[in-house]
C-alpha cells in the first residue's frame, strides 16, 4: 500500500471517530458534512437561511475545522443551494468551493473541487466522511462533460498533443480561460468565461451570457479537462465579501 493511500485512510478512521461525537455546539450540520455527528437542527436551520447566513455557516465550518488560514471570498446564490469561494489569506489563492444547503447543512462540492484539488480535495487524501461524494448522479450521465468517458480523451478542452496519462507544467490561467472558451462555445454560444480563480490543480470560471452569469466550469491545470457544474440549478446573485 502506498504511503498516500494509507495517509488517506487514517483521514477516513480519524473522521469516523469524529461522527460518532454528539454535535452539541453546532446541531444541524449533519453526518458526513464536515463529520459533525448528525443532531436534530435547530428552528433556524431547518428554515431556508439567507446568502448572509449562509457565509456565517461557512466561517463557523472553517473555525471549527482549524482552517485559521482560509476565509470566505464569495458567495453565490442558486435555485438548488449557495455556492461559497474560498481563498486562503496568506496568498489569495482559491482553496475549496463548499455548498450550504437551503437547510444550513455545509458539504464540499463535488466535482473539481473534490476530485482535482490536490491540497484540499478528496484526491488529495483529505476526506469528508459519508456521502462526501456530493449529490446523487455526481458520477453519472447528464452533466456537459462528464457522461462515459469522461477522464479519457476526447472530452471538450483536451488540447491538440495530449497523452492519456501524460502530466507535464500545470496550465496557466490564460490557457485554462481559452479551452473553457471553446467549450462554452460548443456547448453555450455566445457565452463567455470570466477571469475565473486558480485553486490547487485546476481553475474555475463564471460562465457568462449577455454580461449576465449563468453557470460555472471548470478546467483541470494539468490535463485541459474541461467540467461543467451542472449540479447547481438557475443563477439568483452573488456576493463579494
């Protein structure tokens, strides 16, 4: 076994310790969102919280897990739930994309942030506990570039040159915004990315249309790999913090 498996597996034994202490100081986060034990949520949570209220929950998640380092950047408000950006102080550098659910419960997103974020994310040997794998279908057919396939070749934003399997010097966020383009403009004419934000492994983009956002994707640093997030239902507005 290697030695990052094994690392990995310790993350799981040491989380499955943790779910099983009550969540006295914050009920309703729930079994495998964070780790905390799942306790019956409070008359707040249980209602649909605000956008304001749901960086609070984020802040409260990061506090209680030791991230002294990382601090909410931006949140985005969806039909489905809120999308919270997370960046690390010291550099500025994006760090990890959560979901707060409508009820208050904060999981990690699926997708890039888990499976190609190499410092923060799941593949990186820190886990999240049962049902880290995000919402039903996560792996399965439907999304813009995921379906069978999808970390071979010949996904949308593999450049001309690339070798299954083949890892060379990490794209640079210029490079990342030309591939989303061209997906975007297969999948979405006339939609556009934004400047984005580079994470550990992979970039980020808004996807725009009109100077209006309507989605989100993302591109792996590595391999081009484009991935659209498809899990988030109809744009509502966003925030800076």
């Amino acid at each position: 076994m290697s030695r990052r498996y094994l690392f990995a597996g310790l993350g799981v034994v040491a989380l499955a310790a943790a779910l099983a202490i009550p969540a006295v100081a914050h009920p309703g986060w729930g079994a495998g969102c964070w780790g905390f034990g799942a306790a019956a949520p409070s008359a707040a949570v249980r209602g649909s919280v605000t956008i304001d209220a749901a960086v609070d929950r984020v802040k409260e998640a990061l506090g209680a897990l030791g991230y002294a380092d990382l601090q909410p950047k931006e949140v985005m408000e969806f039909s489905n739930h809120f999308y919270v950006l997370v960046v690390e102080k010291s550099t500025g550098k994006g760090a990890m994309e959560l979901i707060v659910e409508r009820n208050g419960i904060v999981r990690p997103e699926p997708g890039p942030n888990m499976m190609w974020n190499t410092k923060y994310g799941h593949m990186a040997g820190f886990g999240f506990g049962p049902g880290m794998m995000g919402g039903p279908g996560m792996m399965g057919p439907g999304g813009m570039g995921w379906g069978p396939g999808m970390m071979g070749p010949g996904v949308p934003g593999y450049g001309p040159g690339y070798v299954p399997g083949q890892v060379g010097a990490p794209l640079t966020r210029e490079r990342a915004r030309q591939l989303a383009q061209e997906f975007l403009s297969r999948a979405f004419p006339g939609a556009r990315p934004d400047h984005g934000t580079e994470f550990y492994g992979y970039f980020t983009f808004d996807a725009e249309r009109n100077g209006k956002t309507f989605g989100m994707l993302s591109v792996n640093a590595y391999t081009g790999q484009v991935w659209y997030h498809n899990w988030h239902g109809r744009f509502v507005r966003e925030k800076e913090l």
